[in-house]
C-alpha cells in the first residue's frame, strides 16, 4: 500500500499575535510543523506534501527537508480547499492521510492504526467533556458515523454530542479524487469543509470508521499561546516520564526542558530547571544539578555538574566534576578525572585526566596534559586581535594564580609558573618561570579621600 500524506499548514493563526507563522511556533525548540513531519516519516510515506499559504516562503526556509512537497494554498478556503491544491502530486498513491501542522504531539502508532482500517475513510476522533468549538461526529440509531458537523452548523440536539472530530483522517485515494471536486462552500463561514465527504461517503454506502487516540493531547491543536504552552508541559511531562520509567532520578518533572534526542543512563539524577538540548548522552550515575543546560553535549559515567553550569558541544570525561557557574564551550573536551570549578570557562580546550582548573579561570584554544593544575584567575592570551592562537601546557605543570599565558605558547611539562606572571616565552621543563617588577613602597603616600558634595 502506497500512502501519501498531506499536512495542512497554510493557516494565518491570529490568534497566537504573532508575525511567525503559526506552525513555526516552536513546542520542545521544534517548530510544531517539523513534528508533524517526523511523525509522518515514521509511517514511510511514499509522498509526503505540506500546503502552505500565510507566511508560506518563511515556513519553506525554516522547515529545509528536501523530500518534502510543498503545495500553495493562496487563499484560505477551507480545508477541503487546502487537500485539493495537494491531490495533483498524489496521484500515485493508494491512501491519503491528511494531517495539520498545528496539532504536535501526534502519535505514529495512533496513525498507524488508522492507516490499516479496511475502509475507504478512516476518521480519527475523541471524546470530550468540552466539545465546544469542534465538529461533531454524527451517528445513527446504529452507531454508524453518517456525517462531521460543524458547531457554526449545528442543530440545538447536535451541540450535546461529545465526540469530535479531530480533523485527521485517511482516505482511499480513487474515492477522495471523486468527493472532493463535490464539497461546496454553503455554509456559515462559506469554506470548502474537508468533513463534508462523510456524507458522500455515508450515500455510497462505506463504512466511515472511527479509530480513537490513547490520549487527547495527541490531537489537540494550537490555536495561541496558552494551547501552545499546555502542549509544551504535556510533551515535557511524557519526555520525563519516559526517563523516569529508564531508572533516572528527576527531583521534579514539571520543571525540567528536553529539547532534542536525548540518552540518558540508569541511576542519573537531574534537579529543577534542567535543560537537555540537540543530541545530549548522558551516562550512568551522572548528577546535574539545578540550572543546568546541556547541549549537544556527551556526558560520561559518573559525572557531577553542579549548579547553574552551560555545557554545549562538548565532552566531559567520565568521574569529572564541572561547576558551579561554569560554562563549557563547543571543542572542549574533558579526559576524565577533572575537575572545573566555579566561573571557569573553557572553550576549544583538551584537557587530559586528573587535571584542574578550579577557580575564576579562562582557558580556550588549548591543549592540557596530565595531572596539571591551574591556579585562580589564570588567562590563556589566544586572540591577538585577528587570529587565534594555541596554548600548550605539558603533564604534571603548575600555573599560579593571576597568571597570562599568551599564546602562541608551550609550557614544557613539570613547569611551575609564579603567581602574577606574564608568560611571552617557551618554558623549560620542570623549572619554576615567573615575571614580575620588583616590589616597591613609596613613601608620604596618601590614599584619596572622597570629596564632600
């Protein structure tokens, strides 16, 4: 069975008081389209086609996928407008599943089994306790689905129905080809409704089945930013479930943010306010503590991050402890055994086992060796003012405290480098180097006292 999806994004969405288009809103850093795509890819579609129409040639460049099939829909004329400026590229296909980019948490399974009822249409609905707003599914004394109408429509009798339509549907494509060119606009918004091809397919005697999601949220749509928000709590609270049920700690599920593919090993504990970005693996038995944000980042075995870190396209080897207050910055990575401490910053730097930087320190462009220690306040010089510039520092060094290590540099292994120095020159192993002017007192010398107003 060849199917064919079309994903309808071309709506406006005023509601949401926004110049981004509405579909480009993003749920976990994701524009909510995008996860209707990768639902849909799930489902190995031969076609899948999106139909734009407001903000269409903003929507194209933020959602690059070049298998997609854009389709424009330059007027807003109903949704069963919008599948028809879609037909033309299907005509491959056996089956048609229409889906919505403003409805994100839509689930494979769920589709899959709508994609498998032996019917003509399938329709996806729910249940609810509020159905204001929505469609109603119609039946008859039989239980049978024999038309979609929508509350602008609706008799008094019909407005008590509480199963909605969700607007997700599958339909054979030989029969869609034929409703379709039939659905007219004499209603009261005068749009082309998608839903009307119930009833013709009610009058040539198909069986219009129903297929429920396992919740409601997989079909709940955005129309502004509080929907937007409740479906973004509803994606974190099942992101952190899952993690949950893995053997992961988190001290409170409504307060952490997970934004991309993440791995996360067994007893790891992630406190409040985490955030978990891009591709991020975590191993075993790692402690993140609160504040944290990690992206695109791998995190070994065993390591603790404390506090209020940002770690992003990095490594920290396994037994590492990073933070409080430090940021880790894309090319560094960390051997194991290290420690970073608070309001370090290290960026483009390879750091071997055992070795520290504790305090107050900038370290980037550089190369560490083994076992080195590097003293509070300490600055790796890398930019002249144009280019960038390493820093080497061989095994088992000692920086002291305050010192400027100005790159191109080497410090040659077992080096001891004085507090308070500036260090322009290669330095030989194993010898203490330090710079600094002699020390001097001047006499009658008086400190300034602040002028009365």
């Amino acid at each position: 069975m060849k199917l064919g999806v079309v994903i309808l994004a071309a709506g406006q969405g005023t509601r949401m008081k926004s110049s981004l288009p509405k579909v480009l809103h993003p749920i976990a850093g994701k524009p909510m389209l995008q996860h209707v795509i990768d639902c849909a890819r799930h489902l190995d579609p031969l076609q899948v086609v999106v139909v734009y129409g407001h903000g269409g040639e903003r929507v194209r460049e933020e959602v690059s996928d070049p298998d997609l099939i854009w389709a424009e829909q330059a007027e807003q004329l109903g949704t069963g407008h919008a599948v028809e400026q879609a037909m033309p590229f299907l005509q491959a296909v056996d089956k048609v599943l229409v889906l919505y980019g403003d409805v994100p948490l839509i689930q494979a399974d769920t589709l899959k089994t709508l994609i498998a009822c032996e019917t003509d249409l399938a329709l996806l609905t729910v249940k609810l306790n509020d159905p204001s707003g929505y469609g109603r599914i119609v039946r008859d004394n039989n239980d049978r689905i024999i038309s979609i109408v929508e509350q602008k429509d609706a008799l008094p009798e019909q407005l008590t129905i509480n199963e909605i339509n969700t607007g997700i549907m599958c339909i054979r494509h030989e029969p869609l080809s034929r409703w379709i060119s039939r659905i007219e606009n004499n209603n009261a918004q005068q749009e082309f409704y998608l839903t009307d091809i119930v009833a013709f397919a009610v009058d040539d005697k198909v069986n219009v089945l129903p297929v429920h999601p396992e919740t409601e949220s997989e079909v709940s749509g955005v129309n502004d930013r509080l929907q937007l928000a409740a479906l973004e709590r509803e994606f974190q609270q099942k992101q952190a479930e899952n993690l949950m049920r893995q053997g992961v700690t988190i001290i409170d599920p409504e307060r952490i943010d997970i934004r991309g593919d993440i791995v996360v090993g067994k007893d790891c504990l992630l406190d409040i306010n985490v955030i978990l970005e891009g591709d991020v693996s975590i191993g075993e038995g790692v402690n993140i503590g609160a504040n944290t944000i990690i992206k695109n980042s791998r995190i070994d075995e065993n390591v603790n991050i404390l506090e209020n870190c940002v770690i992003e396209n990095a490594i920290i080897g396994a037994s590492s402890k990073v933070g409080p207050f430090a940021r880790i910055r894309p090319g560094t990575e960390l051997a194991g055994n290290n420690h970073i401490g608070n309001f370090v910053e290290l960026k483009n730097a390879r750091v071997d086992k055992g070795s520290k930087v504790n305090h107050l320190s900038y370290v980037g462009d550089s190369e560490i060796g083994k076992t080195v220690n590097i003293g509070a306040g300490t600055i790796t010089c890398n930019y002249d003012g144009a280019n960038k510039h390493k820093t080497i520092i061989g095994d088992n060094s000692f920086i002291g405290s305050n010192t400027a290590l100005v790159a191109p540099i080497i410090v040659n292994k077992g080096s001891t480098i004085g507090a308070g120095s500036v260090i322009t020159r290669e330095t030989p192993e194993g010898k203490l180097t330090l710079t600094r002017a002699k020390q001097i007192t001047i006499q009658n010398w008086k400190r300034p006292v602040k002028q009365p107003s």
